[in-house]
C-alpha cells in the first residue's frame, strides 16, 4: 500500500486534537484546508500545509 498523508493537528495545537490520515493526498489537503480554515481560522495554502503541517507516514 501506499504512504499517508497525516495532519496531526496536536502538534500544533494545545488545544486540538484533530487528526487526518488519508492515503489519498487530495483528500487529505481539502479536509485539512477546510479545518484550518473552519476551527482554526487560518487560510493555508497547500504548499504551506505541505511544509508546515503534512506529514508522510
Ligand atoms: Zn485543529
């Protein structure tokens, strides 16, 4: 099978206990995009969450 695409909210957030894994990249970045946005308020690019946020598992 293929690598994850993980947000593991937690690590950025005290507060947050969200997690996201999806072998399917896109899934993965519209759920994270969509709950950066909706719970943490913040408008992430995919590139940012790319660099800042997505992990490879
Ligand atoms: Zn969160």
């Amino acid at each position: 099978m293929g690598d994850a695409h993980k947000l593991d909210c937690e690590a950025v957030s005290d507060t947050c206990r969200f997690i996201i894994q999806s072998e399917n990249e896109s899934e993965a970045i519209e759920l994270a995009t969509t709950h950066m946005k909706t719970v943490h308020d913040q408008d992430l690019s995919e590139r940012e969450l790319h660099e800042d946020h997505l992990q490879v598992v």
